[in-house]
C-alpha cells in the first residue's frame, strides 16, 4: 500500500486531571498491549518446528495427510468461532477493569478454540491458494497460520487498547427477551453496539477499530499486490462478520445445548 501511514491517538479529558489520569492509563495500557505481542512471539518458533518437521515427510504421503486435515479444519470453522464466543458471555453487570480486559482478549487470541481457528482460517487460505505467491505444500500452509496468528495477535493488542482507553466493555451480554427475531437482532446490535463501564451504551469503536485496523496491518506482509485499502476493507468486514457468527453463537448455544444435549 503506498504511502505512510500515520497512527492517530485520540484522548478524551474534560479537565486537567483527567489529562493526567487518561495518561497514566494509556501508559498502563500501552505496557499491557506489548506484553500480548511479546505472548505473540512465543507461538512463530513452534509454526517453524511444525513446518520443518513436516517438510522432511514425502510429498505423496504429505498430500494424502494434509487433505483430510484441511478439509475437517474447514468444516469446524464456523462452529468453532460460535461456540467459543460462549465463553466471553458476561453473566453480571460487574465493571470489568484494564487487568480483566487483558485477560479476555488474551485467552481469545492464544486459546484452544483460537488455535483451532487458525489452523481453520489458514485450511481456507490454502484450499483458495490465497495468495498464491504463497504457494502449496506444508510450508505453505505454515506460514498462513503463522499470518492468521499474527493477525490475532494485532487484533487483540487493538482491541484492548481501545476498549481499555475508551471504558468500554468487549464482553456480549444475551438477550432478556424472548424469541428468534428479537435475539438474532440483539447479537446484530451486540455487534455494532457495545456497553460502556458504566453501564451505557456506544458505538462499538473497539471491536470496529480492532477488525479494520488488524485487517490493514496484517496485509503489510502479503505480497504488495494485496496490500490495498480495498482488501483491507474486505478483511475488517468479514472479520466483524464472524464477530456477528459469534455473538450469535453466544445467544443461542447455551440453549441448544440445553435442549439437544441436555446438558446445563
């Protein structure tokens, strides 16, 4: 993408003091956000020994075992980023502070589901060879989950950031009213809406800011041909899209489970 980019930060005061104390947050917000990019780097040397191990397995034998696998990875994508959204649920109106947030967007980009996720989205990837400057095989495929993992990493580090800066609450509250139009358009308005600290409610600039911000940073290493406004504007709206799959998730699981599983 031609030209520089320029990050804007924004801080809301009505006084003197709040200048101070909206500064000494985003200092320990700023010191948080680098510790999730520090976890980030943890997980690149494990993709490598993956990869490395991988590449030394024949390329017939690699074919007939990676298919199989990119083809389950696919079909448990989308229930997958439903079901694990069931666990962001906020049960209470309790204020959820910086340390709280850091640890919902954390356990949401490093956890069992995400990394399924990853191994999903990248089976995807592969299967539309996109990009195909990428090209096929195990290494291939690695280094896509390595860039979905990447991807994760900015998102959440954007995420919380901005919801910690702006007060705002990222977890999805069900909805306390009753039938399947009334809270399909509840998970619709979760996802464009989003509760404030102290119980108000806002546009949801953190869940916004973080999809197109991380859907933008993330293209800058994909081939410069992709690395467009456009498709950075694609990438942040299907990420909200499944933001939506998972408010729905969120919604609606708990009782299909109950109901089809019997379980509590």
């Amino acid at each position: 993408m031609g030209g520089s980019r320029q990050t804007r930060a924004i801080i809301l005061t009505n006084s003197s003091g709040g200048k101070r104390a909206t500064a000494n947050q985003l200092g320990r917000v700023g010191k948080s956000s680098r510790v999730v990019a520090a976890k980030a780097k943890t997980m690149f040397p494990m993709v490598t020994k993956i990869i490395k191990r991988v590449d030394r397995t024949p390329a017939a034998t690699l074919s007939g075992r990676l298919k199989p696998v990119l083809m389950l990875a696919i079909s448990l994508a989308i229930p997958v980023a439903a079901i694990a959204q069931t666990a962001a649920v906020a049960q209470t109106a309790d204020v959820l502070d910086w340390k709280g947030k850091l640890n919902y967007h954390a356990e949401k980009t490093y956890s069992p589901f995400a990394i399924v996720g990853f191994a999903a989205y990248a089976g995807v990837l592969q299967g539309l060879s996109a990009p195909e400057e990428w090209g096929q095989g195990a290494s291939a495929y690695g280094r896509r989950v390595a860039s979905t993992a990447g991807w994760s990493a900015i998102h959440g580090a954007l995420a919380f950031g901005l919801d910690s800066a702006l007060h705002q609450d990222p977890r999805y509250y069900r909805s306390v009213s009753s039938g399947f139009w009334r809270r399909t358009g509840h998970a619709v308005r979760g996802t464009i809406l989003t509760r404030t600290d102290t119980g108000g409610e806002t546009l949801s600039t953190w869940r916004i800011g973080s999809a197109y911000g991380s859907a933008v940073l993330s293209n800058l290493w994909y081939p410069d041909r992709l690395d467009t406004a456009r498709l950075g504007l694609i990438q942040g709206s299907v990420g909200l899209g499944f933001d939506l799959l998972g408010n729905l998730g969120s919604e609606f699981w708990p009782d299909i489970k109950r109901k089809v599983f019997r379980r509590k």
